[in-house]
C-alpha cells in the first residue's frame, strides 16, 4: 500500500489511468491511499518490448 504522495511525480492523470488499468486500487476509506493489484504486480514484472532499431544501438 502506498499513499499518492509516495508515487509522484505520478500526477492525478496518471493515477487515474492506473486505476483504470486496474494495476491499482484505492484503500477503503482513504481518498490519498492506494494498494497494488495483481495485475499491476504483472505490468511491474512484464518485459519492455525494444523496438528493433533500439536493440541494435544497444549492442
């Protein structure tokens, strides 16, 4: 569980698409706090995609 402040820079859009996302949910009861959800927990995890021209400069 993290509150909003802990997560800036993320602004109020951000947290919202989030929340949409359902990579978060906000706590019962409190306007300013958020937990974690599996899928979030997932996104946190997934691999980033590179695209190929990308990889290339990487090497």
């Amino acid at each position: 569980m993290a509150s909003a402040l802990h997560l800036m820079p993320a602004g109020p859009k951000t947290l919202s698409k989030m929340v949409e996302k359902t990579w978060i949910a906000p706590q019962a009861g409190s306007p300013t706090r958020y937990c974690i959800t599996p899928e979030g927990e997932a996104a946190l995890m997934a691999e980033i995609p590179m695209p190929r021209s990308a990889q290339a400069r990487a090497r």
